[in-house]
C-alpha cells in the first residue's frame, strides 16, 4: 500500500466492475445499486479510470480489444470478480437469514456489499475493516449518500498489523461472542502466514459458535508458489507490486 494512496488492488476491482456492470453481455452480473456505488467510489478515488470504464463498455470494438487484454494477463479475471461477489452475497444472506447477527468484511476495499445490506438488515451490526487511505476514498463518497444506517461501521486499520483484536473488540455496538460472519475477499494471498494465522485465531477466541468465515484464496502451484494457474509471465510482476505496496 503507498502511503496516503488507495489500495491499487481496489480501483482495479471496482474499474472491473464499472465495466462489466455497463456492458451489455455482462451488466446483470452486477446489482444496479452495486455498479453506482462502483461508480461513485471510482469518481472519487481515480476518476479518469472511471471514464476510460465507461469509454470502453459503451463502444463494442473497445469492449472486444479489452476482454483480448484481459486474455494476454489472466483471462477471465473480471468475470471472477463479478462471479466470486456473487458467491459471497449469496454466503452473507444465508448467514443473515440464519441468524447471524453481525458482518465484517476484512479487507472491504470498494466493495459494496455491507452498505446495500446494512440497510435491508438494520437489527445487524455492519463493520468494515481496511487501510485508512482507502476508507477514506470511500467515506468521502459516502457523505452524499442518503439512507446510511448507524449499523454501519468504518474502521481503519491496515490488515496484517495484527491489531484486530483491539479494533474490532473497540467498534461501538460489536458484540464478543455473537454469532458474526467473517468476509475477506481477495486478502488472503497479500498477508503473511503468520498474519492469517492470527486472524483466524481472532476468529476462535473472540466470536461466537455460530461463526463461520467467508473468503477467497490461491492454491498453491506445484512449484510452491502462489499464483494464477492459468496466469501469463505479465501476472507475477504485477502481485509483487501489489504486495510490496501492502508492506508499506
């Protein structure tokens, strides 16, 4: 993570995302209230990004050249986002439904997941943890926004500084031992091991039996390293950018 900048990882998801929500082969992958507030995440973290999206979903001969883009790096990529969200919204309600009382989405980056269901659910506490440039990309595109509950939690803290325990126990209304569904989308393979190992141990000490975790991984290759399988040589570079911004 460069300090003061937003996560890099983010503003990629959420350009991703803006796109295929305005493609028309791919926008019913995308919830209308999802792609705005994409949208007006990425109009206040990079808004050139957010044009170059719109440029490109809107013309069929630029969507074609960057879908044979995405091909080049690692082909499918987007629709793994748009895919895995879909996965995990499905996960959230079903933990909702059956009685889980909090949600916290480690790692929350742009992702609008606890904004749309913290008003569908206000007797559950929302919580979103991430590093504070990116939080405050998205608190200043929020302070707009009409219908924000008080069950939706903000909290800063940079994942992997093994702090959790501290800033979670500390958010106003976070309940020890209440049933709490765990998000980490796309976190796991930026933080050392040492680092997951006391995030789930947060998980056994501090939340209730009828916990459980939703989150998303690499395998490792047969050479040990974790990486995309299906990844070209443009891949590897472009992680240990990511990871060296998030050591930072």
């Amino acid at each position: 993570m460069r300090e003061g900048k937003p996560s890099e990882t983010a503003l990629i998801i959420a350009r991703s995302m803006v796109f295929l929500a305005q493609s028309p082969d791919t926008a019913s992958l995308v919830a209308p209230a999802s792609a705005e507030a994409y949208r007006r995440f990425l109009a206040e973290g990079d808004p050139s990004a957010l044009r170059r999206a719109e440029r490109a979903a809107a013309s069929p001969w630029q969507r074609r050249l960057s879908f044979r883009m995405e091909r080049w790096v690692i082909p499918g990529i987007m629709l793994h986002y748009a895919v895995r969200k879909l996965f995990l919204e499905d996960a959230a309600r079903q933990a909702l439904a059956q009685g889980v009382s909090q949600m916290v989405v480690l790692g929350a980056g742009f992702d609008p997941l606890a904004l749309r269901l913290h008003c569908e659910h206000p007797e559950a506490l929302f919580v979103e943890v991430d590093h504070p440039a990116t939080q405050a990309i998205k608190r200043r595109a929020l302070a707009g926004w009409s219908g924000l509950g008080p069950n939706l939690k903000l909290v800063e803290l940079r994942i992997g500084s093994r702090g959790l325990e501290e800033t979670l126990l500390g958010v106003p209304g976070y309940r020890e031992g209440a049933a709490t569904l765990f998000v980490a989308e796309g976190l796991t393979m930026y933080l050392q091991e040492a680092d997951v190992d006391a995030m789930l141990a947060f998980l056994r000490d501090h939340a209730g039996a009828e916990s459980r975790m939703a989150f998303t991984f690499l395998e490792r290759l047969p050479d040990g390293r974790l990486d995309f399988p299906f990844g070209s040589w443009l891949v590897r570079p472009a992680l240990r950018l990511i990871r060296r911004d998030r050591s930072k």
